[in-house]
C-alpha cells in the first residue's frame, strides 16, 4: 500500500515508518522542515514538506494515497487545533471511500480504572478532554477508521518514563515520584505498538477503538525505583502540580491498568522487555541513577 504517515520522524512514527517499510509499503511522509525531509527519507519514506493543518496543501496527499496513520502530535499546547485540522481533512478525502484510517488517541481519555478495555467510559483529565469531539467526528463520518490508543510509551531510552529522573531528590539523595507513587502506568514498547499500527492498517477495516497496551501495568514508584537503583519517596500531588503544571502532573497520577486483549484477538503479539526490564539492562542506561 500507499501510506501517509505523519510524525514520521516523532518518536511514534519513526518506529512505525520502520515497520511500514519493513513490510514492503510505501510511505509518504509529510513533515514540517528539510531536516524532517532528510530523517524521513533515510528511513526510507517519500518526504513531502508542508503544513498538514493547511487543508489546501493537505487535502491532495491524502487523495494519493491508499491509507493513512496520524501519529504527529504538536507538544505546544496546540493539541485540539492541530488533530481538528487533520481530522476534517481525512473526513473531506477519506468519507465514503474503502481507504483505512488509523487516528492516534490516548489512554488518559478513559481516566482511571483497574480493568481499562476498549468500552471504558470517558472520564479525561483537562489535559485530553478536547479529543472526544475530535475522535467522535470522525466517528460519524463514514470512514473506515481505527483509532489507536497507546499507552505509555516507552523504549529505546526515551517516552515519559524517562522523564522520572527530571524529579528532584530529597534531603537524603532519594529520587521523589510523581504523586504518591501508588499508581499504576499501563505501559507499551514503542516497536510492539507499531507493529500494532501496522496490523491494524493491514487488515483494511474498521477496527474501531483499539488499546495499544503491553499487559504490564508497573507503579510509579516501581519504575522510580529501577532508575533509582534504590528505594523512592512520593513528592506529592500538590508539589507535582506546581513543578509540572496542573494539566500535566494530573494526567500522570491517573490510576490505569489494562491487558490490551482486543489488541492480541487481532494477532498482535508484543513481544519486547517490560519497562522495567528495559530500565534495569536495557536502553535506559544512561538514565540510571544506580
């Protein structure tokens, strides 16, 4: 297949385009700068360089090609716009017709639950509440669509777990967790959720709400603790905020567990080191504090 891809070279869509091309598709990559062309292109996709919020320059790359994945996300505050923009220009090219859509979502929009599926409520901290309208717009739009909803993302020494080690220490050296610690991360190898990508898109039907999740749902404290080689402290929920902002510090003490199980009745099958394995031998070492 054709494929657009955006965030082709995000931390996402890199290892999405990787897997794409290891598939055999072609990948048409809209990005921001000649830098991005140049990444893009090394990795073997055809780089086109635009505004994908511009419809008039958007609108006729999706028209070339056979499917697309988004998986670009801004990280200015200019969350909402941006996927807005994106999404009514699938709807325009894509309603109607036989061309797969994949629609990057997140966790964060069900809140917290022990037992996340697919069918779990929304209940979104201020941070996502804007995707519901997005996301229920092109539910309605008769696309065929899927929409990928990652964990949190890890692997290859990057994502928000590597984020842990920004926090500050206490007066004895111990590294402080965010919140209080207890809550539990749902968590995904970056190059086992591409592959989910690319099943989904393969499969050329609507998947509809897709958990991208690996099955391993560590506390916080537990992963402070592998990046800490040693025991953590909470910093608390109120000091969390005012470090990191309310919005954000919010979404990060969301309380989540899932298994991903419509994912694997799909036939995906994850198969990378757990997040704290990867912290305590594998591609967080330079992270590590132990």
């Amino acid at each position: 297949m054709k494929i657009l891809l955006t965030g082709a070279t995000g931390y996402i869509g890199s290892s999405v385009l990787r897997v794409l091309r290891a598939h055999g598709h072609e990948v048409i990559a809209p990005v921001r700068s000649a830098d991005s062309a140049r990444a893009a292109e090394a990795s073997g996709a055809s780089a086109v360089v635009g505004d994908i919020t511009d419809p008039a320059w958007f609108a006729p790359l999706l028209q070339s090609a056979d499917a697309a994945i988004h998986t670009a996300a801004p990280g200015d505050g200019t969350a909402a716009a941006f996927d807005g923009a994106v999404a009514d220009a699938v709807i325009a090219t894509f309603a109607g017709t036989e061309k797969p859509y994949i629609h990057t979502g997140g966790l964060w929009i069900h809140g917290p639950s022990d037992d996340l599926t697919e069918e779990t409520p929304f209940d979104p901290p201020a941070l996502v509440a804007w995707r519901a309208d997005v996301e229920s717009r092109l539910e309605d739009a008769g696309l065929v669509l899927s929409i990928v909803e990652p964990g949190i993302v890890y692997g290859h020494g990057a994502g928000i777990p590597a984020s842990l080690t920004d926090a500050p220490t206490d007066a004895d050296g111990r590294l402080t967790v965010v919140g209080d610690g207890t809550q539990h991360w749902p968590t995904v190898h970056v190059d086992d959720l591409a592959e989910l990508y690319a099943r989904v898109i393969e499969a050329r039907s609507p998947a509809g709400r897709v958990l991208g999740l690996g099955g391993d749902n560590p506390m916080v404290a537990e992963i402070g603790a592998a990046f800490a080689g040693g025991s953590v402290v909470p910093e608390g929920a109120d000091a969390s905020r005012a470090r990191l902002g309310a919005a954000y510090a919010d979404a990060l003490m969301l309380d989540q567990q899932g298994s991903g199980a419509k994912a694997r009745s799909l036939g995906w099958a994850p198969t990378r080191p757990s997040l704290i394995e990867d912290i305590r031998s594998g591609s967080y070492a330079d992270a590590r504090r132990g």
